[in-house]
C-alpha cells in the first residue's frame, strides 16, 4: 500500500512512525521551512525531521492548488493520503488523486470541535471527555465521515500539553488500527458526522492571553490550562503583569473586586473574580523563569496577605 503522509507539527509525528509500520510511505508532505527563534533561522518541521531520519522522501510545497503540484502528486500513484495537522487547504483534485481518498487524523470528538484548536478549546470549554477520529476527507472543514474514533477523559488539572500528547499518540494508534483493516480488505464504514453540536476550534490567538478577573474562577481555571504551553496566560497581580503557568478555582465567597488579593501563602495567591477566587499556584515574572507562588511572595512582600477568617465575606 502506497502512502503520501501530509503532516507539520510534533502531534503528527507518532503517526508517521505508526503509518511507516504498515505501510509503503513514498512521500512526507510538510509545510516549508519557517524562520523561528532569536536567530529567525529557517527551521525545519518535527515531520520533516522525522521523515530524513527514516529515508522519506520530503516534499514541501507552499500550495497543494497548482497544476504543477498536483501533477507531482498525482505521478506517486498513492493509494492513501494520510494528513495530520498539516496546514494547507487540500482543494477537492487533490482529494481526488489517492485511490482511497485522504484520510484525517483529528484531535477531537467530530461534529465538536472542527478547526485549528481543537484541543486547546476543548479545556477551555471545559470539557471532560475529548478523543481523536479517523475522518475520511472532503471539502469542507472538518465535516467528512468518520471512519473510527476513540475517547479519553480530561484531567481535572491536565494542560493542553499533556492533552496534546495523550492524544497524539491515541491518534497513532487509531491511525494504526484504520491502516490495519484496508489491508485487510475491510474499509472501515464511513459514518457521517450528525448536524447538531459542531463547534469551531479557531486558532489560538496572543491576544487572548490576558484574563479577565470579572470573570467566574472556574473559567479562568480553565484557561490557564488551556493556554499552557502557548501563549500562556497573562495576568495583573497587584499592578505587576506577569504569566500563569498553573492555577486552580475555589468556590469563595467574597465581595471584593475583581482582580482584589484576597489572601497570599505558601498555597497560592487567591485573586478575587466575578464569582469564586483564582488560586495562582505558578507564575512567570517578564524575563524570568516559572516559580511557585511561595517563590513569587518572597519577592513581593505586600501580598502576603493572611487568609480571612472562616466564614469572612
């Protein structure tokens, strides 16, 4: 079985390696080399260095919508396109071309959560159940049928990099599986995606970042998650901005501002919300590196603030 395996970032790279066991990879599709770093020097994709370690022929257009590209695709005589968050817009020629059709690997429980950030938006939501689908491509975005799918449970306090991780290698493993049954002449049934409960998972934004205290806690718990490894929350801590690695939410009552430090120790530094309290375990100044709160306080002896008594509003 021929395979032209389309993929980008490091949550595509499990499933190149389970693709590569079971079948004949004659080409690696990925975005082209994008500048990064303090050096804004070109750096090469996790696929793309997955696949020259393993021989793979790398192939990085900047559009899969010329003739031209689709020509050389087309000369691969693929019998499946496997795509894993690659990043370019597959027009329907190309959809066309593998015998098969292109199959997705997505990180979500489809009709819910379609698009970019499916992962991120799940935690932020406040989701407890996600999983990853085999979907047979077409036009629209992210609407094919699926073709196998398995779920997981959400950590009360897993980021989006621990989900990310969990879930790239269940989509290996589900690609894996689908990869499995076309060999044995046993096309897994197409079920298409019902019209209720689609949500859109739009691509994650820096400007997003910073939380806003009239929020209810919960939702900022949330995102703090969410946001973790990128961008990261921001938040202002007694007029200083600083990042919010790890946060939990308490149902306390209170009727202090928003944004008011209700209480500063060694357990966190409580902020006030809309509804409940922020308990900030883990922070970043600018320019510095993660530290706990107790850390943090050390530095900034105004806000140890002493928990009020039992029963305070």
């Amino acid at each position: 079985m021929r395979i032209v395996f389309a993929g980008t970032p490091g949550f595509a790279v499990p499933s190149l390696r389970a693709a590569a066991n079971r079948a004949e990879i004659v080409a690696v599709y990925t975005q082209p080399d994008r500048r990064a770093g303090r050096g804004r020097s070109l750096q090469p994709s996790p696929v793309k260095l997955e696949a020259l370690q393993r021989g793979f022929e790398v192939v990085q257009p900047e559009t899969l919508k010329s003739q031209a590209s689709q020509d050389a695709l087309r000369a691969l005589e693929p019998d499946l396109m496997v795509v894993v968050a690659y990043g370019l817009i597959l027009p329907q020629a190309v959809l066309d071309i593998p015998a098969y059709g292109c199959w997705n690997v997505h990180a979500s429980l489809l009709p819910r959560w379609r698009g970019a950030a499916p992962i991120q938006r799940a935690i932020e939501a406040g989701d407890t159940q996600t999983g990853v689908c085999l979907m047979q491509m077409e036009k629209g975005l992210d609407t094919g049928p699926v073709l196998l799918s398995q779920s997981l449970e959400i950590g009360a306090s897993e980021t989006s990099g621990e989900l990310h991780d969990r879930l790239a290698a269940l989509g290996a493993q589900v690609l894996a599986d689908g990869l499995g049954l076309l060999r044995a002449t046993m096309l897994p049934v197409a079920r298409p995606q019902p019209d209720s409960g689609a949500t859109h998972a739009r691509k994650l934004d820096k400007s997003e970042a910073p939380l806003d205290w009239a929020r209810p806690a919960a939702a900022l718990a949330n995102k703090v998650r969410a946001f973790n490894p990128w961008p990261m929350a921001e938040a202002e801590i007694a007029g200083e901005r600083v990042r919010v690695h790890a946060a939990v939410a308490l149902p306390l009552a209170h009727r202090a501002a928003p944004g008011t430090v209700l209480h500063g120790g060694r357990d966190g530094i409580d902020v006030a919300c809309g509804e409940g309290a922020l308990r900030i375990r883990t922070l970043q100044r600018a320019g510095g590196k993660a530290i706990t709160a107790a850390d943090y306080l050390n530095a900034r002896r105004d806000l140890a603030v002493p928990a009020p008594p039992a029963g305070a509003g």
